[in-house]
C-alpha cells in the first residue's frame, strides 16, 4: 500500500495536507485517485490508515483512521560512520543501509576522503541522504527513518560517541579479532561502526581511534570496498541479534 510521510504532530489530527514532494508520489509516481487508501507515517515509529479525499491546485488531503501496527525495529541501534565514498557510492550505502536496519549514518571527512564541501554543499549533500533515507523507508516498511548527521570531520566525529556504544572498526591491518568474536562477547543495545573511504583510514586515524575505545577487527581474508564493507558489518551485527534471517525464534527449516 503506498505510503507517505507527515510530522509527528499532524498525526493526531482528523485530516492532513500533504507536502507537495508527497503529493507528488501518490499522484505522479503512484498515480493514485480521490478514494483510494494509502498509510501515513511519521517516520517515527507511527503511522495509521488514510483515503484520499481531494486533490485540488496540486494538493492532496488526506483523511486519517486506525493506528496501525508496524514491524518492530531492530532490538540493537546501529550507528554507520561511513567515510563518504565516492561518486554515487554513498547514495548507494545510506539506502541499502536504511533498507537493513541502520538506526543513524554520520558520513565522514576522513584523511582518504576524495573531496571537500563547503557548509551549503555538505547541507546539500546531507540532505539529499536524508532523503533517500526516508525514500528507502517507503519502500521496505519500516517504522522509523534513520537520521543521517550532517558531514563531520574524523576528530569531532569521534569526540561526539555515545559512552554507551560499542565502537567496531572493520580494517585491513587487524589479523587476529574478529567481528564475530567480538559480537559473541555480549548484547550491548548501541553499536558503532566505523567504515573508511576508498583507501581506507589512516595510521594516525586508526590510533586515535583506538585512543578512544573504538576495537578493531576483521571481517575476514578479504579486503572489502567501502560501499560492501558497511553493509556486510551491519548485516552481520543484526543478524547476531536475531533481527536478520527471520529471528531467533523462527521455526527451523
């Protein structure tokens, strides 16, 4: 059924005018008509029933009914610091990421990093993500749309940690600890994982990091690309915490 997104606080009410990129969706990509049911979301966690009412000068009005029941969210936040990889890559990495589960995705301007923005093209950037953040929601169901941060630099990235996250970074020069040793060792409730650019992170990158509690590992004999590593280390804590593959609890084969 298709789906669109209000602010939490027009959830509440009887009916709503949707924004025009909403409108936009059900009529020129959907190509729905005055009577049709779709869901409306606030990307929070929310959502309920809806039949389209009117459209009129470009706008559409929708009238609101049950809350409805949405798939639960993963039982562990991930948080993706991803140094912004090149070219179309990073599009790539925050919808299927999105797609997986991520809770969060602060991009990184890493040594490696091929590129710098001024603030107005880091916004630009940063919102065009949040969109196809909110655009992979649409399409897989999920309850919440992740927040992509704005573009921060690797030192002021790693001073804004959360103390109750478990900082993971996949890289090429750890041998021995493995993601998945490391995943096994408990069922912390934050993770943070850090992804380099092409070319990966840095000496000095990677022992400040350390400096700072983040635990390197491996992922295994083979040196990833940025745009596989991320997803592969996000799918992997997931399914660790039964979220990927059906759950824990579903009926053997």
């Amino acid at each position: 059924m298709p789906r669109v997104f209000v602010a939490p606080e027009e959830l509440n009410l009887p009916r709503v005018k949707l924004l025009p990129e909403e409108t936009h969706y059900l009529l020129g990509v959907r190509r729905l008509r005055a009577g049709d049911r779709l869901i409306v979301s606030d990307g929070a966690g929310r959502a309920r029933s809806g039949v389209l009412l009117s459209l009129r000068g470009g706008e559409a009005e929708v009238e609101l009914g049950e809350y409805l029941a949405l798939p639960p969210e993963p039982p562990v936040k991930v948080h993706l610091l991803q140094g912004v990889a090149k070219g179309e890559k990073m599009d790539l990495l925050v919808q299927k990421a999105t797609e997986l589960g991520v809770e969060r995705i602060t991009p990184l301007l890493t040594e490696y990093v091929v590129g710098r923005w001024n603030q107005q093209q880091a916004c630009k950037k940063r919102d065009r993500w949040q969109k196809i953040a909110r655009e992979a929601v649409r399409q897989c169901g999920r309850a919440w749309v992740p927040r992509v941060e704005e573009i921060l630099p690797w030192s002021q990235a790693l001073e804004r940690l959360l103390p109750t996250e478990v900082k993971l970074m996949p890289w090429e020069g750890e041998l021995k600890r493995s993601l998945r040793a490391c995943l096994a060792a408990g069922r912390e409730t934050q993770v943070a994982i850090f992804i380099g650019p092409e070319g990966g992170f840095s000496p000095g990158e990677v022992k400040e990091a350390c400096a700072r509690g983040v635990i390197t590992v491996t992922l295994g004999p083979r040196i990833l690309r940025t745009e596989t590593a991320g997803l592969v280390a996000l799918a992997l804590v997931l399914y660790s915490w039964g979220d990927l593959g059906g759950g824990i609890d579903a009926g053997a084969c």
